[in-house]
C-alpha cells in the first residue's frame, strides 16, 4: 500500500533528510514516531503529495506520487487522502454538514448530503449536523474532524498528533474511534505521534488490526533545531 | 455548496466588518450615482426645455441671463425688446418662426408668460382640460400650477407685479382660467400661458389709472400701440446653416442680441460641473478609503483563515480554487456595495427633486436609470477585486506544512 525506498527531501539550504524505507499493506496502521525536528511533518507532506521529494520513490497503492504534476497531486489527495490534523481546524463560519460539504466543495466533486448524513450517523454525531464548531464538545468536535476524514472513503487516513493535548481516557477513547472508523472504511492509517500512549494503544490492538501494525522511527536529525 | 454561498458564509462570518466595508464602498458609490444622475436629469431637462429653440433674440446684457429667463425660466430677462424689431425677424429668409415671450407678472410665484399659441405647441403640449385662449385675459396653466393652486377652467384670478409672489396686485384686471395643460415634465407645467396682449392690457391699464409706470428690466411696460414691447422672442431657423450668420447679424446691426441656448446651457453645465469636480474628489477619495478598508479586512481574513485555507488544501483544492474563494467574497461585498450605493444615490436624487419641486425650480426627478449608471457596479466589482488581488495570491500561497508543523 504504502511503498518507500531511499526517499530523501531537501529543504533549500539545508542538509537533506533520508528517510528510512517503509513497505505497508492495505489496511494496516503505520505508526510514524519522532522526536520533534525529525521530519514527521516532512515525511506526511511527502505521502499527502504536497511537496516532491529531492530523490528516491513513494508509492501508494501503485501510483508512484513522486511522478504527479500538482493538479494530479490536487486530484489525488482529494480523493485518496483523508486528514485528522492535530488542531481540527473546523471552519467556525460554517454549521457541521457545511464542513463536510466543504470536502466535496474542495475536492470538485459535487455535493452529496446523503453521503454526509452517512458519515456523521456512523460516527454517531448526526444530531449535530446543524451545530456550528463553537457548539460542540471536545469529543464531539474530534468525532466531526474524523468523518470529515473518511468522507470521501480515502484508501489512506493521515492523523497527527491525534492525542497530543488528551488526557489518558480521552487519548484512549480517541484512538479506540480513529482505529475502528480507519477499520470500518477499510482505509490504512498512518498516526504521526511522539505519544507512547499510541504506541502502547496498537501493542495492545495489533491482533485487531487487518494489516498489521507498523513503525516508522525516524532518527534524530544532526541538524535538529533547524526546520522540521 | 458553490464558491458563491461559500464565499457569502465567509463574508457574513465577519458581520461588523463586512458592514463596514459595504457601507463605505457603498457611500462613494451613492455620491457617483447622485452626481451622475444629477447631471442626466439637468441634461435631460434642459434638452426638453429648449424643444429646438434655436436662438433668442431679446435685450442686449449676458446671453445666459437671456436663456435662463426666456427658456428656462429661472431667472428675470435683462430688458425688453421693440414689437416692432421683433415682428421684423419674421422676414428675414433664415428665420422660419418666431415666438414672442412677454414676462414680469405672476401669480402665487407662477409665472404669467405673454406668447402665441405657438409655444405651447413648439413642447407639443396637449390639453387635460378646457380649451386654448382665443382672447387677451384668458389663461391656460400648466399642469403643476394647476395642481399646486387648486385652479381648474372657470376660476379667476389677479396676476401681481414681478416674477416673485408678493408684488403689487394688478387688482382691476383679473385673469380667467380657460385650460389646464396635460403634464409634459417641460417647462411649461410650471407656467402660465395667456396671449402676449394680455400683458399689454394689465400694464396699460394700470398706468392709466395710476400713472405711476414702474420700469423695470424685468417688464414689459406700458407704451402708446405703436411701441409696444415684448421680452424676447424665441426663433427657429430653416436652416442649421442660420446659426453661423443670424446671431452675428443680430448683434452687430441691431439694438438687440441674440443668445443660442444650446451653447449657454453647455456654459452653464460647464460651470456647474467645476462644483462638481469637489463632489467627485470627495466620491474618488471614499472610495480609496474603501478599497483600502476592504484590502485590510481581506487581508486580515487571510491571515486569520491560513490553517482553513491550507486545510482546504489538504483536501484537494488547488491553489486557484483558493483565490477564487477570496475573489468571490470581494464581488460579494463590491455587489452588495452597488446595491446600497444606487439605492441610496437614488434617495439622494428623490431628495432633491422634492427639494426643487417644492421651490418651482428646475424639473428634475422621478427614478430614472441612464445607461450611465452601470459605471457604478463596474466601478464597485474593479474596486473590490483590486483589493482582493493581494490577499488572493495570499491564499493561491497558503502553505500547507505551516498546518502540519503547526505545534
């Protein structure tokens, strides 16, 4: 699923990064660990196809990312890529369903509110359909951010940081979502942490997870302190 | 859900901001279409008014004062000219009409014009009611006067002294209304049409009772037949060929001259339009302030907006999609801005044509939309997406690694 050899990227005037090579199957759960400053960042840049790497290959389910113009990385990642980011960046102008719409708005694909309806019931939050982001719960809000995620049923689910300003049952409770929503939509799952918590989470669950769980540790960069 | 309702949520996300900038783009845009409805309408009256007249012969003094007085009505004339010299124009080979005005009464501030039936034919005015005169003493009014006086055919009533209320009253020599005028918008809704011997009867009357002849420059006084006298008198060329011969013969051999009312309204316009300029610096200068008001907020909408903006990103739209978003929330406000800006230039224009109309001056009003004022969304949208260019390419830039690296 996901596929890397001797990736490297290079920020201008800065010592290059090489990144050590991965192999994923579809379905599995690919914890990338770091400390900060060792590129995670960069690394989830390169498998959302925002950046080109300076050499080397990235594969995602057969499409070689590293050879897409940006209007193919646009398409791509519209379609293929859902994203939990760590702050949920809920657009606070617009009610819950208009967030989701904002997907298919942002994607160029035309609105669907029975698909939207879908997502949030499965996530159970379709009663908030109508509640602007300032309404919602903490939990709430991060259910809403992850069925922004699966919406468009991307073959990848990238979250980062996912626990990083939960307390134990809450980091637990969110993991617990994230793991069997990314189970539920047969998407593969890829957690950028530093949090041992995720880690110790997926020990505990690797028998549940189709695929496998998988460690990308990144080293300490010699340059750490600089950009990330 | 469309770049547009998309771009309307955004706008209204930002209520007291995005009223601000609708309201200041809004008032430049008010002030523009006020003065370019102020000046269609002055235009539009004067061509009415001047119902191809193409030359006014009258007393020697400033040829504008002659137009304003004879074809506008707006000002009193600067002398009166010889029956005689007038009556003699009707044979020279270049004139095919001539229409003798005779002015210094009014009654109630309404002016009683002396003429021929020619005038009111001249606007192809049309009777509401009664009948043209046929004899000196008899009126027809126009429609506002009518209106304004509560006068209708039958009824009497004494002209006084002057082209203002409040002049001598010409007591033994009442007037009878025999017509009322259809409304035309011209001049002529505001006067008081009799026969040019009427104006003879009143003040000949009155020196012969009196004996105490007041002349003024604004009168048609009273003198034995043979010289008797009128104001002007409006001609109409048979050729255009006329305009560049008749004034200047006019002028130079006899003791009158003459004024083409075309040339002195463009003077007039020419001057109204120096006043003007300060209106247009001050429109120019609120919608700067605009324009720089909406760049801010824009702006600002930007930086606020980046994690949104680079999270839009992240879910597939390209760069372009972005600054369309911005642009579009730009031609919102520049819409809503037009909008508000005609609606209140019009109000601006209603005012004052209420204004005028309550002090009987120049016919201006009613809701006109002159092809002119498309100038006003077209200045709105090019005011708007100008300030919107910089923080657009702003949002074409957002960077999605600043959201990722966000810790």
């Amino acid at each position: 699923m996901i596929k890397t050899s001797t990736l490297q990227f290079a920020y201008p005037g800065v010592a290059p990064i090489y990144f050590p090579d991965v192999d994923v199957p579809q379905g599995a759960t690919l914890l990338l660990r770091g400390l900060s400053g060792s590129g995670k960042s960069t690394w989830l840049a390169l498998l959302a196809a925002l950046v080109p790497p300076r050499s080397g290959s990235l594969t995602v389910a057969g499409k070689d990312l590293t050879t897409f113009s940006r209007v193919q990385a646009d398409a791509w990642r519209a379609r293929n890529l859902g994203f939990l980011p760590q702050t949920l960046h809920l657009s606070a102008a617009l009610t819950v369903a208009q967030n989701l719409g904002l997907a298919f708005w942002a994607a160029g694909i035309p609105h669907d509110p029975a698909r939207i309806d879908a997502v949030l019931t499965a996530l159970g939050v379709a009663e908030l359909a109508n509640r602007l982001p300032a309404q919602l719960s903490g939990g709430q809000a991060q259910r809403v951010a992850l069925a922004r995620a699966v919406l468009m049923q991307p073959q990848l689910v990238l979250a980062d940081e996912p626990t990083a300003s939960l307390d134990d049952d809450a980091a637990h409770e969110a993991l617990q979502l994230l793991h069997s929503t990314a189970q539920r939509y047969g998407a593969t799952l890829v957690i950028a942490t530093h949090d041992a918590r995720v880690a110790d989470f997926f020990e505990g669950a690797s028998g549940a997870v189709e695929g496998g769980v998988h460690t990308l540790q990144l080293p300490r960069l010699p340059n750490a302190g600089g950009r990330a | 859900m469309t770049v547009f309702s998309l771009a309307w949520r955004y706008v209204w996300s930002r209520p007291l901001s995005a009223v601000l900038n609708v309201l200041l783009l809004g008032l430049g845009l008010a002030s523009i279409t006020f003065l370019l409805l102020v000046a269609s309408q002055l235009e539009r009256a004067f061509q009415r008014d001047l119902a191809g007249i193409d030359v006014v012969v009258g007393a020697k003094g400033s040829p504008m004062q002659l137009i304003l007085s004879g074809v506008l009505h707006l000002d009193v004339a600067p002398g009166n000219v010889p029956l005689a010299a007038v009556n003699a124009l009707k044979n020279n080979p270049l004139v095919a009409e001539v229409i003798p005005i005779s002015l210094g009464d009014n009654f109630q501030g309404y002016r009683i014009v002396g003429t021929s039936l020619a005038y009111p034919q001249l606007y192809g005015a049309t009777l509401a009611d009664g009948r043209m005169w046929d004899a000196p003493m008899q009126v027809v009014l126009g429609a506002t006067v009518a209106r304004k006086l509560e006068l209708r055919a039958g009824h009497s009533f004494t002209g006084s002294h002057g082209l203002g209320a409040g002049g001598h009253m010409h007591a033994e020599n009442p007037y009878t209304v025999i017509g009322v005028l259809a409304p035309s918008g011209s001049v002529l809704d505001r006067l008081i049409l009799t026969d040019t011997a009427s104006i003879w009867n009143v003040h000949e009357d009155h020196d012969e009772d009196h004996g105490d002849g007041h002349e003024g420059a604004d009168h048609t006084t009273a003198q034995p037949h043979q010289d008797r006298e009128v104001t002007m008198a409006l001609v109409r060329y048979t050729t255009p060929l006329a305009a560049m011969r008749f004034p200047r013969w006019i002028n130079t051999t006899t003791a009158m001259q003459a004024a083409a009312p075309a040339l002195e309204v463009t003077r007039l316009l020419h001057m109204l339009g120096l006043g003007t300029d300060v209106l247009r610096a001050f429109a120019a200068m609120l919608l700067l302030t605009a324009g720089l008001s909406v760049f801010i907020a824009l702006w600002n909408a930007v930086r606020e907006r980046r994690a949104d903006l680079a999270l839009l990103r992240m879910l597939g739209a390209p760069p372009a999609k972005m600054a369309a978003l911005l642009l579009t929330e730009a031609l919102w406000l520049g819409l809503l801005a037009s909008a508000l800006g005609l609606l209140l230039g019009q109000l601006f224009m209603l005012a004052l044509a209420y204004l005028l109309g309550l002090e009987n001056s120049l016919m201006l009003g009613g809701v006109a939309w002159p092809a002119e004022l498309l100038v006003v969304p077209a200045l709105a949208l090019g005011v708007s997406l100008l300030a919107a260019l910089l923080p657009a390419l702003g949002a074409y830039r957002s960077n999605v690694l600043e959201l990722l690296q966000a810790r």
